[in-house]
C-alpha cells in the first residue's frame, strides 16, 4: 500500500509492491515542475527478497552503485523504518558537489545555473541538504487514498501541483460534506508534509464575470471578500441562533431566487451536477471561459481556458518553519474531471493540479473513520 516518509517538512509517497519473490518500495516523484500534466516519476528504495524457510534478505536500493546491505523493522501497526547499513554505497568519487549534480538533474531536471531565482537556489539547495542526510533511514507511516462517494465535486485522489519556488507538491483531494479539502502528501518548509494547504467552500459558489472584467484582479478579489464577508455575517447569525437571539429570521444559507449576480451563491443542488454549466450561464455539457487576471503570477502558463465552476476557498500561507501560519481567501477552479486551480488572492499567485494517473493497489482505507484518523494522524505530526 502507501505510505509517507517522516522526511521533516518534504514528506514523500512510497508504494510498497509485492512482485514475484520480491516486496519493493517505490518511491513516487512529482514530475519535474512546472510540467504538472506530465506523468509521475519513481525510483526503487529498498527490495525485500524471500528466500525459502521463512527468512529473507534486505537490500539498500538507493544511490547509483547497485542494491546493498539494508535492515527494515516493524515499528507498530502501520509503521515500519528502513535502516542502510553501507551508506558508503550512497556516496560518489566527486564527492557532494556531484552527488548535488546529480541530485538536481533527477529532481529539478536542470542545472543550478539553470536557475536564475537567487530564493530558489537556497530553497534548493537547502532540501538537498536536509533530505541527504536520512541517507535511506526513514520511518514510514502508513496512509490511505480518500474515500469516494456518488455526489462528490469530482473524483477524489491525489494531485500534482504547482507551488511557487518550491516546485510541484503532491496533494490529496478529499471530500467532506459540504467541504472539500486538499492535504498535502509532500511539503516544504513554510506548509510542511500533512498540513491542509486548501480548503473549498462546496456551498458558497461562486461566478465569474466575463473574461474582459475577469482580467482585473480587483474585480475578482471584490467577488471573494464579498463571500468571505457573507460567510462571516452567517456564522454570526448562526451563534446568534444557538443563543437563541434570532429566532424567526429566515435562514443564511437558503439560496436566494431570481438570477444569479456575478459571485452570487448559486443553489447547493447544483453543486454535484457534472460541470453544473447550467448555473453558471453556459449551456449544459459546455464550459465557462477562464483566464488569469493580469497580475496574477503562474508557474505554468498551460493551464485550461474553460472552466466548469469556482467555489469559495481559503489557503494556508506560512512564513518560513511554518511560523504565524493562517488561511486567507481564495478561489477554487474545477477545470474538469482531472485538472482543478486554486487563486492564492494575498499571494497574488496560481496554482494549477493534475491528478495522479498511476494505480495504487491495496491503499484503501478499512472506513471513513479511518481515513479521518490517518488525516488527523499525518497534519498533528507537522503541527
């Protein structure tokens, strides 16, 4: 099944296989940023090969010089660590400048001059160094793809995406009744590994004006406060009513008649309709145009001209060490069945997910309150 290495803030996802003789643990990589539609990439980490009589021998899959010595122990339930025991076999001739070479053509795809983001390079360089040093003695934990349900938005799973000069991050998708949120598989040092990067409002959508008005920011970001402002007042009445102090008046969420305003909440019913291209103007099976408002920053400029509808969301922004963390306004984008933006609107950044293509045998989760647990479980070992 799947599970996710104790790597401080980076995470990880490893799918542990059985094939043959042999039980392998394959590291899975995002593909190199910003190319979040291209395929997954992975590498072998440890292989455990059964021998007869119930022994077996453990192999150090990691570095260039070929399988080693290696030692894997069951911690607990659901827990296991691999130690290497020739991490001689880890280093090169060049020393660490070739081992960072290599490093960085597998993961980045490039050379260090090749980047020209003087931040970039320290972030860079900084999880070169923080992550070598494990050299293959990790703690694994183990975690289950989300459940899904007939209703939800779209399939949940997990997501490549876009994050800055941090480069793509896998993400996990999941619903929640009127919620959906976004957990993050790998991290960094401002939002680490298990921590709950965005958050979709799945009752307050939200609709866009026309291409031309959508291009100015402050017109998007008017439509957003004007909900995140809406969304204050309803959690206001709703105190008010559990103190009993507004009793009779008519309900916050009921959706209002007549038709709807440019960021205007639309009937929740229409929420589970695939595309939902009914509400938002267009006729059914079509999209709504979308572009980026001028100002907005993007890794990837390939990202889709139509949409099929926006939700209020907030996403969590953090300095560095992921001190004074807080969620702040943004938008949901549902492209389609595999592609979703979120608009970071204080960041005045994009960010733009795809979704995993690869098959994940036996990481179900035993319930529903299972998953919830492992989530619970994987945000309080960053918190």
């Amino acid at each position: 099944g799947l599970w996710q290495p104790d790597i401080g803030p980076y995470g990880g996802l490893l799918n542990v296989v059985v094939d043959g003789l042999f039980i392998i643990g394959w590291m899975y990589l995002p593909p190199h940023d910003p190319h979040v539609d291209d395929p997954m990439r992975f590498k072998p980490l440890f292989r455990v090969h059964l021998m007869e009589r119930k022994s077996a021998t453990v192999e150090c899959m990691y570095g260039h010089r070929g399988p080693h010595n290696g030692h894997i122990q069951i911690v607990k339930k659901d827990e296991f660590s691999t130690k290497c025991n020739q991490t001689d076999h880890h280093r090169m001739s060049g020393g660490r400048q070739e081992e960072f070479r290599t490093w960085l053509r597998e993961e980045w795809g490039r050379t260090l001059e090749d980047i020209f983001h003087e931040h970039m390079q320290e972030l860079i360089l900084m999880k070169f160094i923080y992550t070598s040093q494990y050299d293959n003695c990790l703690t694994y934990r183990r975690i289950y793809l989300p459940p899904s349900h007939p209703d939800d938005l779209i399939r949940p799973g997990l997501f490549k995406g876009t994050y800055g000069s941090h480069g793509l991050e896998i993400v996990m998708l999941s619903f929640h009744g009127k919620r959906a949120r976004g957990t993050k598989i790998t991290g960094d040092p401002n939002i680490p590994a298990g921590q709950q990067t965005v958050e979709i409002d799945l009752r307050h959508r939200i609709q866009l004006p026309d291409v031309e008005s959508l291009r100015n920011f402050s017109e998007l970001s008017r439509l957003v406060l004007d909900v995140r402002e809406r969304l204050r007042q309803e959690q206001q009445q709703e105190s008010g009513l559990e103190d009993g102090g507004a009793g009779g008046r008519q309900s916050p969420r009921e959706p209002q008649q007549g038709p709807a305003q440019p960021g205007a909440e639309l009937p929740a019913e229409k929420v589970g309709e695939a595309g939902g291209a009914e509400a938002a103007g267009a006729q059914p099976g079509q999209g709504q145009p979308f572009v980026l408002p001028v100002g907005v920053s993007s890794r990837n400029e390939d990202y889709p001209r139509t949409c099929r509808m926006c939700f209020y969301g907030t996403g969590l922004i953090a300095g560095h060490g992921f001190t004074s963390p807080e969620r702040t306004p943004g938008v949901f984008i549902l492209f389609d069945e595999d592609r979703f933006g979120f608009i970071w609107l204080e960041l005045k950044s994009f960010s733009l997910y795809s979704r995993v293509q690869a098959t994940f045998r036996n990481a179900e989760a035993p319930s529903p309150q299972a998953f919830e647990e492992m989530l619970k479980n994987i945000q309080s070992l960053t918190s």
